[in-house]
C-alpha cells in the first residue's frame, strides 16, 4: 500500500499524495465487500451468485423481449397490442442474483455496482445497438424522489453503459410530478397511474439516430411505453427500450 510521503524539493515542502488504490485498499479494510446475494465476502457479486444469474437470451419475443419457448415472433400479450417503442431487450432475468443486484443498487445506495451492472450486461446491450447513431437516455425520477434517494439508479446505470459502449447519454426526459408507487397495480392501473406524467425536458435534443431508453427493469412496459411516448412526440424520433433484467413469469 503506497503511503503519503513528504519532502524538501527546492526548497518547499511537496506533499505525495497516495494514488486512489490507496483510498480503495482502505475502503476495502474498513467496509469489505460481500456479495449482494448470498453474503460471502469478497465481492460485490461472488463467482456462484454471477454463475446463478439468468441470461434473457435469443428467443424472444420480437416486441417486449419475453422469453418464449414456441418461437413465435410474438408473445400472446404482444399480439395486437400498439407500442410506442420498437423493442424492449434486457439481459438477465429479475429474480436470484440479478433481483439483488437491482435491490442493492435502487435500495442499498450502492452506487459503484451500477459500473459492475454494466460490466456484466454491456456485452448483451452491445447486440442491440449495432448502428452507431444511438443516444442513451435514462427513464427519469421526479425530483421529490431524487431528493430522499440520493441518485436515480437508471441514469447511474445509462451512464455506466454509456461509456463502455462509447454511445453519448443524455438526460433527454423529465418526471413532472410524483406517481405512487407501481409495485402493487396491474398493468392497467400502471398506464393510468402514469399517464402524462413524463415529458421532454426543455431544450432537449439528439441527432437523427434512434434513442436507447435505459432502466434498471422492465416489469409490465408501461414506464418504457410513457417515456417512448415523449420521446416520439417531442423528438420524432424511434426508440427501443434496454433494462438491465426483466420480469420474465406469467
Ligand atoms: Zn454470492
Ligand atoms: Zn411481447
């Protein structure tokens, strides 16, 4: 562990400073890490828990992205159903490790495992996004709820991606007022509940390009579907929705 040094040079005192390992040894002393699943310590993931993990996969169905097994181009909820977005994809499956990590971000305020989420899911990402005019946008919190939490895990995450797809994010959308809580609403409740309550922030733009609409999961596609709405009203522009895991019964 490189220690902080003083010297006479010149006579002044220069002070070395350790370099940030120094700061990430100590953090690691004073708060070792355990993995967000089963607890071992370590690691933010252990190497079980991130063999545990669920990838979504290929077979999907074409519009919201839920896993089929009868390889249809789309699932019986799909099927004449109007989408403002043109496909929904996510990598893991919401429950096991991948609900933990979600859970450890959104409600433990682990932060730095937004980097670790992109680490594990960008690969994934990477297949949807093979044109390179793409924006990254994140679905929005309303500022009440940016206030308590402290940060808005879909933006850490947008960004995160952002950077290990080398794609410019943008904060393009913003919550207008707050919504109850969607947890415990079906999925027509959800659209009710939610309906008008996200729009263009002023003076947002992109290119020509498609935009990527980030969130941590996609559970029912009514936040997707809101936030593809403002996006294609105010920009013109086509979207697909991207989620870190997805909510894969019924
Ligand atoms: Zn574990
Ligand atoms: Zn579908």
């Amino acid at each position: 562990m490189e220690a902080t040094k003083a010297a006479v040079e010149d006579g002044n005192l220069t002070v070395h400073l350790p370099g940030p390992g120094f700061f990430d040894n100590l953090l690691s002393v004073l708060f070792p890490l355990r993995c967000v699943h089963c607890g071992a310590s370590g690691n933010w993931l252990c190497r079980a828990c991130a063999g545990a993990l669920i990838p979504v996969g290929p077979e999907n169905c074409s519009r919201c992205g839920k896993p089929s097994l009868y390889k249809v181009p789309d699932c019986p909820e799909c099927r004449g159903r109007s989408l403002p977005f043109g496909s929904a994809r996510a990598a893991f499956h919401f429950e096991g490790p991948g609900r933990s990590l979600v859970h450890a971000l959104k409600f433990g305020g682990q932060r730095r495992l937004a980097m670790l989420m992109a680490a594990i899911s960008f690969g994934a990402a990477r297949l949807t996004v093979l044109e390179k005019d793409v924006t990254l946008t994140h679905v929005p919190l309303h500022r009440s709820k940016l206030a308590t939490r402290g940060f808005n895990q879909a933006e850490l995450y947008a960004k995160a991606l952002s950077r290990l797809l080398g794609l410019p994010h943008k904060g393009l959308l913003e919550k207008q007022f707050p919504t109850p809580p969607q947890n415990r609403l079906n999925s027509k409740q959800r659209r009710k509940n939610l309906a008008g309550s996200v729009a263009l922030r002023e003076g947002a733009k992109t290119g020509n390009g498609r935009v990527l609409l980030i969130d941590d999961v996609y559970t029912t596609g009514s936040t997707a579907a809101e936030c593809s709405r403002a996006l294609r009203k105010g920009l013109g522009v086509e979207v697909d929705v991207w989620t870190f895991a997805r909510t894969v019964k019924g």
